[in-house]
C-alpha cells in the first residue's frame, strides 16, 4: 500500500487533495495548536479518532512530526 500511495502523491498537484475534509479539519486545529483532546470534543469524536486521523495525515503527507505539519499548513494556507 505505501508504493501506491506513494504512486498517488506524485501525481496530485496539490498535497491537500491527499486528505478528506475531516483530516482537513483535524490539520487546521492541530495547526491552531489545539490538543488531541480539544479537537475530539470539538469534532464529538474519540481522542483515539483524533490521534487516527493525525497519524493518516502524517503518512499522507510525508511529514514526521507536529511541527513539519504546522509548517505544512501555514504555507498551504489553513492557518495565518
């Protein structure tokens, strides 16, 4: 599944196409610098949910901590 997916990244232009408009969501709060727990609450989701959809987020977009996914969503525009 990696080699497709990786596959897949080189072809899509733009990185936020990779994600659902949930993981979106959940990029923007962790970006806003909200906690796991904030977001599940906000979203009525499990904290377990949160850490889930963090984790796809990361592997979707190639990056390997919080900070590369702030920096990633500050250049793309999802927070200021």
């Amino acid at each position: 599944s990696e080699v497709v997916l990786s596959d897949y990244r080189r072809q899509v232009r733009d990185p936020l196409d990779l994600l659902t408009s949930r993981e979106r969501e959940v990029l923007q709060m962790l970006a806003e610098g909200k906690t796991n727990k904030e977001i599940a609450t906000a979203l009525q989701l499990s904290v377990y949910t949160v850490d889930a959809h963090r984790g796809r987020i990361m592997e979707k977009l190639n990056v390997h901590s919080i900070g590369e996914l702030v920096r990633f969503a500050v250049r793309h525009g999802l927070v200021e």
